[in-house]
C-alpha cells in the first residue's frame, strides 16, 4: 500500500519572475548510492556525457528543486513533514527513493499518481510534463545515482536543442501555460522571448541588481548560463 504525501510540490508566488506550496512524508532509511559519474576520474580526466544515462547534478536536482526546494515547503529550513529536497542525500532519504525501483519509490509515487487528491503537484498546479517524469523515472531506474558529466556544448546553441531544455528543467514547472506564476510563462519561445527582449530573463538568471533572483534554489550552473548568453547573444533565435 502506497505511503501517503498529502502536499509535495509548491508554486510560490514571486514579485516578478517565478514561485511555491506543502506536504506529508514518512520514509526508512535508504542507503546513499555513490557513482561511477564524477566530473574528474581519480586520474584528473574529465567524464563525458553518455547519452544514455541520466545525470543527477545536471537534469535530476535542478528538477526537483526548482519544482518543490522553496521557503514554505521542502528547502532546508521549512522541512515540511520533515522531507527536504534540496540536495542528493536528502533526496534519496526523505524523498523514499529506493534506487531501480521506481515503483516504490514514493517521490515517483506522487508525481505519477492519478487520484487528483493526491498527485503531486496538487491541482491547480501543473503536474509534471511526461518528459519530466520520464526522466525522473530513468534516473530511479538507473540506480538513483549522484552522478554528473562535464561536457558543455556552448558552441553549437539552438533553443530547440539546449536553451528549451535547461528552461524546462529549471523554470517550466513553475512558468508554464496553465500555471504561470507571478503572470510568468516560459514554456514556449514566443514567451520566453519577451522576457529575452525586456532584459528579465538575462537579469534574473545571473541575480543581477534589480532583478528577482532566479531560480530562487540557486543560479544555473556556469555551463547552463553560458549557453543561454550565447544564445542571447546571437539574436535569440527560434532554432
């Protein structure tokens, strides 16, 4: 019998530029899997990605912290029912993640859930997109691990391929067509255009003076925010 989280994912209302909500949980304990992924080998060298793994550090943290790590719910000073979603071990442990399965996983549990009661996140809200989940579901699959690559492909950029990507991950749950929080929607490129045109996204993505700081988790990783200036940067196109 399923565990039960009565609220998992947030949406908090910001002034200009994104959002978050609350919980239940209870989990045993799970041991903390390390990876064979690393940035560095022990020998110094630089892992590359492999297309077909999923990697925590890279799609799986900015997920779930940009969709429920806020002040309110599940970041590391509100600790709604006591599940944190902030980092790897906390994750693994408050989110129930049993690593290759993620049927009884209970974070999976939640996100795929079609009781409308108990889905998470709660409706109004947006559930999470069948990519999304479906990814979530890979990296359980693969063993949960805390893994990252350090391959950066910032030469070649198109929003189709890269720049629709990193905003889904970090921004969309929170920014998207039925749930636009603050009035913000960056689902697709006619809107994430308007906030390249007015400066917002540029400002709030590097936490620039005068600008709300975004995502409110933690800034892009340097990789991310270079491949969207480049993209800026060479007229924001829609390729």
């Amino acid at each position: 019998m399923r565990k039960s989280i009565t609220t998992f994912f947030i949406i908090l209302a910001s002034a200009t530029f994104f959002s978050t909500q609350s919980c239940k949980h209870s989990h045993d304990e799970v041991p903390i899997i390390e990876s064979r992924y690393s940035t560095e080998t022990e020998d110094g060298t630089s892992v590359k990605c492999d297309p077909d793994s999923v990697y925590f550090k890279n799609s799986i943290l900015p997920l779930i912290t940009s969709s429920c790590a806020y002040s309110g719910c599940h970041d590391a000073t509100s600790q709604k029912d006591g599940v944190i979603l902030d980092t790897y071990k906390n994750i693994i442990s408050t989110g129930d993640i049993k690593p290759g399965d993620p049927g009884n996983s209970e974070l999976y549990e939640v996100i795929v859930e079609s009781d409308p009661d108990k889905i998470m996140p709660p409706p109004p809200n947006s559930a999470l997109t069948s990519e999304q989940i479906n990814l979530i579901q890979k990296w359980i699959q693969q063993g949960a691990k805390n893994n990252e690559c350090s391959d950066c492909d910032s030469v070649d950029v198109k929003y189709s391929k890269q720049v629709s990507s990193i905003l889904g991950t970090s921004c969309v749950t929170c920014h998207n067509a039925t749930s636009a929080s603050a009035g913000v929607k960056l689902h697709d490129y006619a809107s994430v255009k308007n906030y390249v045109d007015n400066g917002k996204l540029n400002g709030s993505i590097n936490h620039l003076t005068g600008y709300k700081s975004m995502p409110p988790t933690g800034m892009l990783d340097a990789c991310n925010l270079a491949i969207i200036k480049k993209w800026i940067d060479e007229g924001a196109q829609n390729n």
